[in-house]
C-alpha cells in the first residue's frame, strides 16, 4: 500500500473501544439527546483546504489533497474506500453567504427552493446525507453526515440518489460505498467524492434496526456546518469562480 493510501491510526477522539479498565455507568451527560449533539462530517481535502495548509490553525497532521477526513475528529481516513448506508437523505438545501471581499459568513441559512436566489444561483445548494459509515479500521458503525455543495457536490449527490432509486427499495436498506477520486480541468486537478453499490444488510434484524434509527432521525434537528462554494470539500465550481470575478471586475473603481 502506498504512503499516500496508508490510514491513519484513530486519533484519542474518534470511537476507539474503551479499555477494560475505564469504568463503564452514566456519562454525566444523561440530559442530552441527539438534537443536542453535533454529528461531524465526512470531508475530501481539496488543495486549498484549511486543514492542508501549513500554518493554518485547522491544519490535520498527515492529511493531504484527494484524501477523506472527519472534521470532528480530526481523524484521516486517508484514501480507503469507506462503507455506509443512509438513515436520512434531505431534500436539497440553500444558504446565502456574504461574498469574501465583504467579509464573509452566512447572510440567509435557509433560502427557500423557490427563492430568486436559490433559482439563480446566488445561494448554494446543499444536499445532506446522515449515514452510519464503517470505520475503516475499529469496524464500528458511526454516525456522520456527507454534505455535497457545488457543483462537483451536486453532480456526486445526483450520483447516490440514482444508486438510491435504482434498488426500488426504502433508502435506508441499501449498503453504499464512497471513494475519494480526482478529476482534472483547465483550473486545475480536484478531488470529487465517488460513490457506489456495495450489496444490502444480511438479515431482517439489521432491517428493522436501520428503519427504527431512520424514523428516529427523520425530525431531528441536525447542526450542519456550511462553507460557501470554493471551500471545503469537493466544492470546486469553475461557474462560481467565473461569478465571483465578474463581480469583482464590476466593483472595482473605472469599471
């Protein structure tokens, strides 16, 4: 295996199996509920990503471009072919965000569909994904969510949802796999999220778990951190670029 496709050892926070010697019991936290936790994200390291850049404070040690990663945990799964089924897919989602030069930040986090600006693209779509994805080396099934944005995002996502209907049976019985892969054009080389098939659950028992957790999250309030395009993962819209330019070229003095 090349150095590049090694997986990183889990970090002290990822959901390594306790030793026997920690104590099990409450966790002091018996108050909170699903709605109260954040779930962290699966993300792709794009070249300009934060947690590359050296000197930036959200740098992750190890991580480089093409590779997938918990921005949570903080934890590279480098470029494993990663297992997962769904427990909730979301209709797709529009946010505002106040353009760079102005500062930057959410200006609309819930722009309707049928909006001026989610028709135009002035907002960015965002589908969101809640899954139970395998880690690639305890094995445990952990909660995490795939937010696909841009326009590589968005061609991912049309990807899964037809992997989705083609079964012709509830989402959440599908078994799914997710590949980091690289696509290259004009502006340059970009990692894109790779989807695919993977089989179904081997028993009823798994069913009905899987449709008892879907029904569970379904209402759920899910805190899901937002980056406007050319940010963050698999975000790279050579559209957006091309507007974001021609914005700045008509604000700029003589123009």
């Amino acid at each position: 295996m090349a150095k590049d496709d090694a997986l990183q050892k889990p970090g002290p926070t990822s959901m390594e199996e306790a030793p026997d010697w920690i104590p099990s019991g409450p966790t002091g936290l018996d108050w909170v509920t699903r709605d109260d936790i954040k779930l962290p994200r699966l993300m792709i390291a794009q070249g300009l990503s934060p947690e590359v850049q050296e000197g930036d404070g959200a740098q992750i040690e190890g991580l480089r471009p093409g590779m997938l990663f918990n921005d949570l945990y903080k934890e590279v799964y480098g470029k494993a072919t990663l297992k997962f089924w769904i427990v909730r897919a979301d209709p797709p989602h529009y946010v505002e965000f106040i353009p760079r030069d102005q500062g930057g930040g959410v200006k609309d986090p819930n722009v309707p569909a049928n909006d001026p600006r989610a028709l135009d693209g002035t907002a960015t779509r965002f589908y969101d994904f809640v899954v139970f994805m395998q880690h690639p080396t305890t094995n445990r099934w952990e909660p995490i969510v795939i937010s696909l944005k841009g326009k590589a995002g968005n061609r991912a996502a049309k990807v899964l949802h037809g992997l989705i209907n083609i079964r012709k049976r509830p989402f959440y019985t599908g078994n799914y796999t997710v590949t980091p892969g690289m696509v290259k054009n004009s502006q340059g080389t970009f990692a894109v999220y790779q989807f695919m098939n993977d089989g179904w659950p081997k028993t009823k028992e798994e069913v009905d778990e899987r449709q008892k957790l879907a029904l569970e999250f379904q209402d759920k309030e899910i805190e899901i951190q937002r980056e406007p395009e050319g940010e963050g993962d698999a975000s790279f819209d050579p559209e957006a670029l091309e507007r974001e330019s021609a914005n700045a070229k008509r604000s700029s003095p003589g123009m």
